[in-house]
C-alpha cells in the first residue's frame, strides 16, 4: 500500500504536465499565472498557493492536506468514452423518436391533402 502512495505522489509531480507555484507568478489581481494554456488543458487551484495545470474534466483527489491524487490516463480515457457512449445511447434514443413523429407528421400531412384532391378533383367545371 506503501508503494500506491509513493506512486501516486510520484505520479502527480512528474507525469502531470506542469505544477505551477502561484505565488511568485501570481499578477496582483489574483488571477491565474500568466501561462499559455494548451488546448484540452485547464489550470485548477488546489491550495490558495498551488496552481495545478491538468487535463479538462480530470478528477482529482485531496488525502490529505499536502497530498492529492489526479486520476490516471486510463481511468481518466475510459470514464469519457463510458460517458459519451451514454450520449451516444441517448442520442440514438432521440433520433428513434424524432423518425417516429416526421412518419406521423408526413402521414398527417398527406390525409390532409387527400380530401382537398378529391374536392378540386370533382368541382371542374
């Protein structure tokens, strides 16, 4: 269990793209460090000193007061693909109904147009 947590320490200093010590490159409104930011990243504040750069939507675990745990590429990969597979699911869903009601609607329109048809089609003169 010992080697998990040094893992885990040891992963978010290295494998995580950039830590960021806040203070010294803080601008003095408060704002983020001025850091270009790459795309599909985003800067999280942990601490009220410690900025972490970190892929959008990672998760990301507080042990204890000095410690935090940023889930791994795998877990991180195979939550967006359950979580668009369920979009994708309900999607299709939708789309199932949405067939459904144009065949209603074309079905509609197309009794309505009948009668009118077959009045034009008997008041020819």
């Amino acid at each position: 269990m010992r080697g998990v947590m040094v893992l885990a320490v040891v992963s978010i200093a290295f494998i995580c793209p950039a830590i960021i010590f806040a203070e010294n490159d803080m601008q003095g409104n408060g704002s983020t460090p001025d850091v270009s930011i790459p795309p599909g990243m985003e800067a999280r504040k942990v601490n009220n000193d410690v900025t972490i750069l970190m892929p959008k939507g990672a998760k990301m675990h507080q042990r204890n007061a000095t410690t935090f745990i940023l889930e791994s590429a795998e877990e991180f990969s195979s939550r967006k693909f359950v979580e668009v597979d369920r979009r994708l699911q309900k999607l299709e869903a939708e789309n199932v109904e949405l067939k459904k009601e144009i065949d209603e609607l074309k079905t509609r329109v197309n009794e309505a147009r009948e009668p009118a048809d077959e009045t034009n089609a008997t008041e020819v003169y």
